[in-house]
C-alpha cells in the first residue's frame, strides 16, 4: 500500500488472456456452455487503483478508448468490489481507478481482468481474511473467465471455463494482436454458434459430446514450440463470429501471408491473434498489418496472474 496525499492506494494489476484452444460442448443448465479450453495470460495488463470511499465508483484512463464503458453498477469491477465486500462484511466503499491495456468487448477478458484485479486490491485496502480460494470463488460467480485472469500463466479450464487446472508451458510465445474498431457481444457469438449447430444436424455434433483439449496443445505448450502450438490452435468460436463479423476473415488472410505462423481469433472476437516464431517475425508482421491500417499490439505469454505492485 502507498499513500497518495494522505489516502491510501492499493495498486493491483491483471492480465488479458488469449484462448490458444477452444471447444464448446452443449449448453449447460444453467444457460452457459460445457467448455474445453486452454488459457495463455499474455502481456497486457490492466492497472487497478484502489482507494478508500464511503460508497462504490470507477473510472478510466489508459490506452485504449474506454469512453463507451459503464461506469455504474453493471460495470464488472463495481460488481466485484462489491461481492468482496459483501462477502467480508465490510461496510464502506471504494473509489476504483483502471488503467486499460486490454482491448474492450475484444475477446480478451479486459472485463474479467479488471474484476480480478479489484478483488486483489480491495482484499488488500479493506484487509479482509478472505483466502485465495475465497476470492477464487468470488470471481467465479462474476464471469467465466475471471478466475483465470487471477491465477493466470497457462491452465486448462473446463465447465464454464471457470474449473482450473494448471498447465506446462515453457518459454514465451510471441503473438501479434489486431484490435478492431467494433466490440462483439460474447453471447451473441455463442449464440450464433447454437443457430450453426441446430442447423446442423446433431449427427455432426452429439448433444453428449464432452468437450476435451487436444493432447497435442499441451505438448506443444510444454515443448515451448511456436510451430507446434500453430499447428494446433483451435477456436470454435471463430466460424460464427467470421458469420457475424466477415471482414474478420481477410484480417486472418492478411497475417498468414505476412509471416504469422497461424492466426486465430480471441475468444468471441474481433480480437485476431498471430502467432509469430520470435520476436523479429513480430517486428516484420507488426509493420506489415499497420501498413493496411489496421491496429495493431504485440503481447507476449505465459506471464503472471492477478498481484499487487509496490509503486
Ligand atoms: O461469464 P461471462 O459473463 O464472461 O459470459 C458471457 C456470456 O457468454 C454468457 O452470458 C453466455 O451467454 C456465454 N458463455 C457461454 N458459455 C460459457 C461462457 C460464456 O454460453 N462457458
């Protein structure tokens, strides 16, 4: 903890995360989806500030443009300072301060990383005895993948995509990341994908398929091997997002012909992510996908989950 003119500030800071594989089995009970997927944390973090106040506010800066976000109590931090609270038995607030980095409604779990990060700060400024596994629990109930963005590095998740298991990784994966000028509602890709399959027929996808992750992802994520992960980078999420979102469809055209080693969507989308051999494919692909005016960041991964930074 700092002080900041008198008032304490606890920063905290979480990761977005690229889904390196994707499968999604059949809709649960409760509305969400039986998911087979493994999680990468990459490079771009959110900044969450938190100081003391009598009631629950946040706001905005960084580098990407957050005008558009809620600011209120459907705003995922709030919600997540506020579970922490509820769950602590804390009576007071807070006054949240988020640093974007990680695109909006880009399929990178920007949203979820802001929650995580709140949980750890407001743990923190409050001094509350919740274990990890206490606020691991919080985070669940407030999005799939809000849990990873608080343990982050490489894990297998399965249900929601919210049950973890940790994963071998080795090395760093270098990706190239395009941010596109829309947002995609991640229901509405789900949902698109449900249209797909009641099209067609259950015979190509069995209602009681379990989803499981390929065995070669977790070699390749062992072996530490850009190649090998390429050849095996999966997303079911991407044939209904390019439905909804064609022009997508040339941006993965433009990076595979510019020296990505493969290319796949993040998550629901717009996100694309390249996966480059090392750092100088990165440069050449950085610059080749900025020249057809597209924008454009590098990230690189596994890096760590949710923690609290000493300023
Ligand atoms: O948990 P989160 O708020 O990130 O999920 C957003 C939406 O994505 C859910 O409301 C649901 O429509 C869809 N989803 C799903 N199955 C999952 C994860 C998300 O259907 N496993």
């Amino acid at each position: 903890m700092t002080m900041t003119a008198g008032a304490p500030v606890v920063h905290a800071r979480a990761p977005g995360k690229i889904n390196v594989f994707l499968k999604v089995g059949a809709v649960m009970e409760d509305g969400y989806h039986d998911l087979a997927t493994a999680y990468q944390a990459v490079s771009l973090f959110e900044e969450v500030r938190a100081t003391p106040a009598t009631d629950f506010s946040v706001e905005f800066s960084g580098s990407i443009d957050s005008s558009g976000l809620a600011t209120g109590g459907t705003n995922l931090a709030i919600k997540a300072a506020r579970a922490l609270a509820r769950k602590a038995g804390f009576r007071g607030g807070v006054h949240l301060e988020i640093e974007k980095n990680v695109p909006i409604a880009g399929g990178m779990g920007g949203g979820s990383a802001d929650a995580a990060a709140t949980l750890l700060a407001c743990d923190a400024l409050w001094g509350t005895t919740a274990t990890k596994d206490e606020l691991l629990a919080i985070a669940a109930t407030l999005g799939a993948d809000v849990p990873f963005s608080f343990t982050g590095g490489t894990a297998i998740g399965t249900g929601r995509g919210d049950q973890l298991s940790p994963a071998l990784a080795k090395g760093k994966f270098q990706w190239v990341l395009t941010l596109a000028d829309f947002g995609m509602s991640t229901p509405g890709v789900y949902q698109e994908l449900d249209r797909h399959r009641d099209r067609h027929a259950q015979d190509i996808f069995p209602a009681q398929h379990q989803p499981s992750v390929d065995a070669n992802v977790l070699q390749a994520l062992r072996a530490g091997d850009p190649h090998m992960l390429a050849d095996v980078l999966h997303n079911d999420l991407q044939a209904p997002a390019l439905h909804l979102a064609p022009g997508l469809g040339k941006v993965l055209q433009l990076g595979e012909e510019n020296g990505a080693l493969a290319g796949i969507l993040s998550g629901s989308g717009p996100t694309v992510a390249f996966l480059v051999a090392d750092a100088d494919s990165a440069l050449e692909l950085q610059v080749a996908l900025s020249a057809s005016r597209l924008r454009v960041v590098r990230a690189t991964g596994p890096v760590h989950g949710a923690r609290l930074i000493n300023d």
